[in-house]
C-alpha cells in the first residue's frame, strides 16, 4: 500500500501488517493530539526515508530516517 502527502512519520500495525508514513522533504505535519481536524505545518527539518534492500540477507528491507538538512558533516567510521 501507498500513499502520499501525510507530512509525517508514523509507524503502526494495519491489518496485520506494519504500515509506514514518511516524514516530509519540505516541513512536517503538526502533531496535535488533543484537537481534532486541526491542520498546520512546522518548521521541523526535512527529511526522507531511504529503504535499504539486502540481497545477502533473502531480500531483508531496512527503513532509515534519514533528515536532509541541517546535518552535521559526514566523517568515515574506522574500522
């Protein structure tokens, strides 16, 4: 199942299955849990979410949140 424009990321079990909204490349949906039908936008960072397929693993999917902007520099990892 897809769909677009929630502006919001949220995870929850759907009919037996795990259902995933992705968060905004532009602003966010305002979480307002107490006033019903209440809409609006924040000013929160952009962000994506980048999904990660494993061949070696018989096609195990990974979900990342990953924001787009506002990030600190990239520094490679020892190893």
């Amino acid at each position: 199942m897809l769909a677009g424009h929630v502006h919001r990321p949220t995870t929850a079990v759907f009919a037996g299955a795990v259902a995933v909204t992705a968060p905004s490349t532009w602003r966010q949906s305002a979480l307002d849990l107490t006033t019903p039908g209440r809409m609006g936008y924040l000013d929160e960072p952009a962000s994506l979410l980048l999904h990660q397929l494993d061949e070696r693993t018989g096609g195990t999917c990974v979900t990342h949140a990953v924001p787009v902007e506002a990030a600190a520099p990239v520094f490679p990892v020892p190893r």
